[in-house]
C-alpha cells in the first residue's frame, strides 16, 4: 500500500480542535429557534388586528423564554 506523500511543515500540525457535541447541539438549537422568531415576526407584519398580534408577542415570548434556558 502506498502512502501518500505530505510535506515536512504539514506532518505534525495539531488536528484542529472541534466544538463539543452537546455545545454544537445547543449552538444549532439556538440558531433554530431564533430563525422562528424572526420568521414570526415577518408573518406578525401582515396582519393588522391586535388579536393576531397578541398571539405572536406570546409566541414569541415563548420561544425566548425557551431560548434562554438552553
């Protein structure tokens, strides 16, 4: 079997450190959630009456609140 040839100054580089499993999960769960945030809050722009927008603030606020304890 053959070996594939690698130079000097690359045959002893640190491997390059990666993140955590459970941090990348929380990293990726907060980057969802505040993607639905925002995709809440250009939906709540189309509607008008103060019920629908009641709904999204408490949607929204939930999703925060969900956020933060992650």
């Amino acid at each position: 079997m053959t070996q594939t040839y690698i130079p000097a100054c690359l045959r002893d580089l640190p491997k390059k450190r990666q993140k955590p499993r459970k941090q990348a999960i929380k990293e990726a769960q907060v980057e969802v959630l505040n993607k639905a945030i925002a995709s809440i809050k250009d939906d709540m722009r189309a509607y008008k009456t103060e019920e629908h927008r009641r709904g999204y603030y408490q949607a929204i606020s939930t999703l925060s609140q969900i956020r933060d304890e992650l």
